[in-house]
C-alpha cells in the first residue's frame, strides 16, 4: 500500500517557505488542506516567497492541483511569491493551465445551510421512499414464496447452479 499524501513545512533562513509534499496524493486517500498553510502563514508571518520540494512525491492526481491552486490563491492574496520549480513538470504545467482561464462569475455555488422545516421534510420524504421500497421488496418476496410452495415457480437448476458457485469459496 503507497504512503499517503501529506505535507510538512521548512522555514529557510532567507525567509522562504518550503512546503515538502510526500508520498502518494490522490482523491481516494484524501488530501491535506491549506489551512495548514494558512496556520504557518498566520503563525510565522513575513515570508519573502514560497517554495515547493516534490522530491519524495510518489505519486498524483488532480487532488495536488487542488491543494496547490488553494495555496497559489493565499500567496496572491498575501503577495508572496510562489515559486513553482520544485514540483513536477507535469503539475506545473496544469498549474499554469488552471490559472490561465479565470474563474467564472457564480460557477460556484453558495453552501446555504437547510432550514428545520426542509430538513424534517427531506427525512420524512427519504424515510416514506424506504418503507415503500421495503413494502414492495416484501411483496415480491411472498409471491415468490407461493410460487415456490405451490410448486410453479420458474427457475432454471444452471442458474441455481451459478448463483451457488459465485456465493461460494472460488474453485482453482
């Protein structure tokens, strides 16, 4: 199993900030997010620029570009420089990419939280789908029942067969 994907901070002694990415990023093991950053920042406050080293980056997907997108952001708003060479051609490039064209106006979508009333609402709707799914999984339940004890259900012995053989132990 690779090492997940995490970050740790460098301070250099010419006011760089280095941030060390390590082992394996992607979607699925989840990511680091750049409040960490945001601490560091806040904490130790002047930064002349900041630094990226990849070396031990195993391996990546999209999930970098989005940490790193979040971190370009904060440099920007700070006035720091990000200085981009320590990290993979390939991130790199899609950095450039995904900065090239600005975001659109209202592409992102305000988190808005529910009020009771379409809370109670969403349960009880959800809630009311799950017994009428229930109440039909039964009813088909007993009519195969019936069937089966009146001696006229119609199934075949090789798909019985099968379904045997897929529940069971695999067979070399």
């Amino acid at each position: 199993m690779s090492d997940p994907g995490r970050l740790s901070f460098i301070q250099d002694q010419d006011g760089t900030l280095v941030i060390r990415l390590v082992g394996a990023w992607s979607l699925r093991s989840g990511i680091p997010s750049a409040t960490d950053l945001q601490g560091q920042v806040a904490s130790t406050g002047n930064w002349r620029r900041v630094a990226f080293d990849a070396r031990e980056l195993t391996s990546w997907d999209s999930s970098v570009l989005t940490f790193l997108v979040e971190v370009s952001e904060l440099c920007r708003q700070r006035g720091i420089p990000m200085d981009r060479e320590g990290l993979p051609v390939g991130v790199q490039k899609l950095l450039a990419l995904a900065e090239a064209v600005p975001e659109r106006k209202g592409a992102r979508r305000e988190v808005t939280e529910a009020s009771l009333l379409e809370r109670i609402g969403t349960s009880t709707i959800g809630a009311a789908d799950s017994f009428t799914e229930m109440l039909a999984f039964l009813g088909e339940m007993t009519i195969t029942f019936v069937r089966l004890f009146r001696l006229k259900a119609h199934y075949r012995a090789s798909d019985l067969l099968l379904l045997i053989q897929q529940c069971g132990a695999l067979w070399a």
